[in-house]
C-alpha cells in the first residue's frame, strides 16, 4: 500500500487516438497545473516517431530497432488511417502532450511498455490468437483505406453508441494478456513516480482507463479519472 498524502493526485485522461484532443487537453493541463505528465507510449517507441519524421534516414539505418510484431504493426496502420482520414497525425493527443510539457518546461514521462517488451508479452499469447487478430486487423487496415471519409464520418458519429469499449469480442482476446500487462506496467511506473511528485496527469488510450483505475484503487491512490465521452462533451469533435 502506498503511503501518501491527500493532496497527492493522479488524473487519467482517456483519450482516442484518431482525434485531435488539444483543446480540451490543454485546458485541463492549464486547470490542473501538473508537476508531472505521463503518457501511454514507451520511450523508443517514441523515438522510432521522432526519427521517423525528423530523420528518416537515420530511422532506415535503425529500424530493426523498433521493430515489433506484424499484427501490432497492422494496428498502428490501421489507426494511422482512419486518423488521417481527420486531417490529423496519429497519436497526436500524445505528441501535444509532451509538446505541451516541454513547452511549459514540465518533467513528462513515457510510462509504457517498450517495443521488445511489447513483442515478448505478444509472443506470450496462444497461436490462435495471434492467427485471429493478425486477419482481423490486417482486413481492418485495408478496409480502413476504403471506407468513403462520409461513411466514416457517420462510423465515428455513431459508433460509440453500439458498442461499448473494450467490450466486443475481438478485443478480449487481445486484453486477457497485452492490455492487462500492460495497464500493470504503467501503474507500477505510476507508483514510483508518485514518490517524488503530487499532481500527476496520465494521457492514455480510453479502453485503458478501466483496468488502471482498478488497479489504483487496490493500492489505496487518490486519482480521478477523466472518460473520453466527459473529455469531449463540450467540443465538436465529428
């Protein structure tokens, strides 16, 4: 159990990551004043990004690695387009967010799993799943390229009214292993930081928020938590 006092806070900010976030984003950071923002990325994952866009040069020369396994990869393409399909990078709540921390000269931290780590958890999982999830997403991601952007429109409008995160049939078998780990992993990175700041901001992907909030409050952390459905419901985000 973590001892700490009632002043120590951490906010968990559910985020998509096909949206543009950053005014609602912002005006929390600038509400809450946080000494510390952590994000859902690992650290070389991060600078896979970096290179990638700054130095891809360098990024050829050094992608073995960040490589990670090829059904994750279909995932990243499969949300890389539906989040360009908006006019905007993927992930790009996450990037502004250390944009954000550095700009206002705030320590962040990149609190999840690295790309080793992240194929060793996936390489955990049975062959059946792997199989499964490797056509489902690999089908998602070209059918993510063919979808018309009006149809998408109405997808995004109304998707979160007919199903509920997390809670379809594809991604349980992808949760009983790498979300779960990797929801563990963040908390104990959280409980360390703890040690040494009080207002703690995470930005991680909604379908997370759950397993994380769980895990807190069986530590005994103070922390609220911010949905994606409440981070939106004063902005017109379709």
């Amino acid at each position: 159990m973590i001892n700490h006092s009632i002043t120590t806070m951490i906010t968990i900010i559910g985020t998509k990551h096909i949206y543009d976030l950053s005014k609602p984003l912002i005006k929390i950071f600038n509400e809450i004043s946080p000494d510390l923002i952590c994000v859902e990325m690992g650290k070389n994952r991060y600078e896979s990004w970096l290179l990638k866009k700054f130095k891809p040069d360098e990024f050829q020369r050094r992608r073995n690695e960040f490589r990670y396994p090829f059904t994750l990869r279909q995932i990243d393409k499969f949300e890389n387009n539906l989040a360009r399909k908006r006019g905007i990078s993927p992930a790009e709540e996450i990037h502004m967010s250390i944009f954000y921390a550095q700009a206002h000269k705030i320590p962040y931290e990149f609190v999840d799993i690295d790309s080793k780590e992240l194929t060793e958890v996936w390489n955990s999982i049975s062959l059946w799943q792997r199989s499964f999830l490797a056509i489902i997403f690999t089908f998602s991601r070209f059918l993510s390229i063919l979808i018309p952007n009006i149809i998408f429109e109405i997808i995004l409008k109304f998707g979160d009214k007919l199903v509920k995160d997390r809670e379809i049939g594809i991604s349980k078998a992808f949760d009983s292993k790498i979300i779960d780990y990797r929801n563990e992993f963040m908390v104990n990175n959280l409980k360390k930081l703890l040690l040494n700041h009080q207002k703690i901001i995470l930005c991680v992907g909604d379908g997370h928020v759950p397993g994380i909030s769980k895990l807190l409050s069986g530590e005994g952390v103070q922390f609220r938590s911010i949905r994606f459905k409440e981070l939106i419901s004063n902005i017109n985000i379709y």
